[in-house]
C-alpha cells in the first residue's frame, strides 16, 4: 500500500470504530465467512421523524446536532456493557488471513473529571506478513459516560514502525474546562462520541424501534458526523460462531460531505449483548473484514 492508501484508510476506519483504528484499516478479503442477509421491507417513512431526514447537507454538521436530531436517541432501558468484556478479532487482508488481531475491553467504571464513565480500551496489533512491513502495536482508551456514551476522554497510544505517539485529550463542547497535566483540550460538538463510545452506543441501540441514529465523531484527530441505518437481518458465520445479527449500514460524513469512495457494513448480534460479530468495509482498491474470533 501506498502512504497515501494507509492515510485514507486509517482516517476513515478510525472515525468508524476506533477500536479498529489502524487495524481495520489493513483487514478485510474475500475470507470464509458465511452471510445470508435479508433485507428489510420498504417502509413509508415519516416527514417529521429524524430517520426521515435528508441527508446532511454541506454546512449541516453542527446544525443537526439539536434536540430532535437522532444523535440524541438513547439507549434501550437497561442495557449496559458488561464489565470484564473482551472481544478478539482477526482481520484478513484479500486471500491473506489473520493479518491484525484487535481486541476491546470494557474495563469498568471511573471517575474522571469529575464524571462517572465507562472505561473502554482498544488493542491493535498487526501479524505477519503485514507485520514485516507494518509493525504496528497500538493501544485506545476511553472514557464515556453511561447513557449516551458522550466521551469524556480519549486516548491514543500508538506504536507504529518503531515511532511512538501519545495523545491525551479532554473533550469539551465550551473550551473553558482546562486541561489535566499531560492531556490537551478538544472542544467538540455536544454529545461527540469518540470511535470507542460510539461502539458502544451502536449496541445500545434497539434496532427493531429505532431503524437509523447518527451523532458527531472525534477520532483524536478530527470531528466526523456518522450516519448509521439497519438495512436488513443476516445469518453470519465467523470463527466464534455463528449469529442471528441485524445488518448495519454506516456512512461517514465530513463537513457535512458523505466520504462517498467507501462502504461500511457491520453485523451486531440479536444477543442480549448486541456483539458485533463483524466488520466490512469495501473501499476503492480493497475489500476489508474483521471478524469476532472469540468473547470472554
């Protein structure tokens, strides 16, 4: 790949679910995995709800963030992750399997900056043959509040081809909360969600009532608007088995303009759990996957 690919690519799978940031930005291929989709029925939507609006226009990022719009959809009553949670993934790259490996915690709940959150982290290593060219071991933390999984703070502990970087930053709609010792201030939209928190709060989400969510991203580099629908139900078969999962369709936007040169896919289980059980993404010169290889 070349630096140029790797640059794309990294942006936008880490805007899609930072967990995967640069993991997912090598996954994906024409694997094993087996998917029968069932797409949803036509629906008359409503004029007045916000799964009807139209996609966002140029300028539209910060307006749609207000209290009709979707971004503020709460969880369904009741759920919440489980502390002690890891999920493992394999990424495969076209016929070349377990390339990266990616695992997500939930590490439990914390007090920081005041505020009760989740404590949610990110694993990301590249395996060989990718890891001879690309090493890369890299390591995402979160903290996102209970409810709508607005972040707190996010991190980034990157290792990649011997260069290490270390970003701290505090999130903040007004800008006035200073900054702790070694973190940097963010100012972001209300209700931003990092890749981690948005993860989570995209299980949250009761699918079979609420068809389509969207809420601004930061990705610890950039402010992003994520747009995700339920098209439809699919049997998938990956490596820790096999799952009933509704099929989410997630589309990024940038300023308001749909990144429009790539397609993401992702399968969450009908468990009370909601695992995401895989990830595809087709883009313009590859076809990525991630896929649950074991839940603990």
């Amino acid at each position: 790949m070349t630096r140029r690919m790797v640059a794309v690519l990294a942006v936008i799978l880490a805007v899609l679910c930072g967990a995967a940031a640069f993991v997912w930005l090598h996954a994906g291929g024409q694997g094993k995995t087996v998917i029968h989709f069932t797409p949803d029925p036509p629906a008359n939507a409503d004029a007045s709800s916000p799964s009807a609006a139209a996609p966002p226009g140029k300028n539209s990022s910060t307006a749609r963030m207000d209290s009709k719009s979707s971004a503020n959809t709460l969880p369904e009553p009741g759920f919440l992750p489980v502390t002690g949670e890891v999920l493992e993934f394999t990424a495969s790259v076209a016929k070349v399997s377990n390339v990266a490996t990616l695992r997500l915690l939930v590490n439990g709940r914390k007090q920081i900056a005041g505020r009760d959150a989740w404590h949610l982290q990110a694993f990301a290593h590249t395996q060989n043959p990718l890891r001879m060219v690309f090493e890369l071991d890299d390591q995402f933390d979160s903290y996102s509040v209970p409810g709508d999984f607005a972040s707190v703070q996010y991190e980034m502990h990157l290792s990649e081809r011997g260069q290490k970087v270390q970003s701290v930053e505090r999130l903040t709609a007004t800008g006035r909360e200073p900054a702790p010792d070694g973190a940097s201030v963010a100012r972001v939209l209300p209700g931003t969600r990092d890749p981690l928190g948005m993860m989570q709060y995209l299980r949250s989400v009761d699918w079979a009532k609420t068809p389509l969510v969207d809420g601004p991203v930061y990705d610890g580099r950039k402010l992003y608007e994520i747009r995700a629908r339920k098209t439809g139900s699919a049997e998938v078969q990956v490596p820790a088995g096999k799952f009933s999962t509704s099929t989410i369709e997630v589309k990024v936007f940038d300023n308001g303009v749909e990144m429009n040169d790539a397609h993401f896919t992702l399968y969450v289980a009908k468990d009370e759990a909601r695992t995401p059980v895989l990830l595809e993404a087709v883009l313009p010169f590859a076809a990525a996957r991630v896929e649950l290889r074991k839940k603990q």
